[in-house]
C-alpha cells in the first residue's frame, strides 16, 4: 500500500470518496500484481472483484456442465461467468474446446 494512504487516513477517506466509492463497495487493484496506490485502484462491486479472483478450480464434470448449459442456448458467455465466477474468456475457452479437453 502507497506510504501516503497508511501513514493518514484521511487522504485514502479523501480518493476514496473522490473515486466512486459507495457503500457496498470494494477497493480493487487494476493490475493484481502492482500495488494498491491511486494509479491502479478502483471501486468495484463484489461481483467485479470476484471475476479477478486466482485460483479458482474447475474440475472435468464442471466443464462439461458449462458446454451443455451453453449448448442449451439459454445462457450467453457472460451468464456462464457469473454463475461460475470466471472470466468470459475462460468460458469461451471451454465452449470451443480450447482447453479442458
């Protein structure tokens, strides 16, 4: 974290509420491997942040779940993402057989 936002509150309070913060809210860095400064964080909704999340596993069975669910026609790309928080890039991977084998 940036000196400035540990060493005194009220400048983190000052970008927060300059920044779109709003209750419910969650500090998010842009780039996950840079630090939390003002440059590279943000306000998201859970739901944004969990997108971001490392590590999540998918297992064999829940990959072929997600081409049947897509195959159905009744969800898109993003609808399988959030439902299985990943990225639509990772679902689009799977529907096209580009990994997951």
């Amino acid at each position: 974290m940036c000196p400035e936002w540990t060493n005194d509150y009220t400048i983190f309070r000052d970008w927060s509420l300059n920044n779109g913060y709003q209750e419910g809210l969650e500090i998010d860095r842009e780039n996950t491997n840079d630090n939390y400064e003002p440059s590279n964080c943000r306000w998201v909704t859970r739901k944004e942040n969990t997108r971001k999340t490392r590590g999540i596993k998918l297992t064999l069975v829940m990959t072929n779940e997600i081409r049947e669910l897509y195959a159905t026609g009744n969800y898109t790309q993003q609808e399988l993402a959030d439902k299985y928080t990943i990225s639509r890039r990772t679902i689009n991977f799977i529907i096209n057989n580009k990994q997951w084998r």
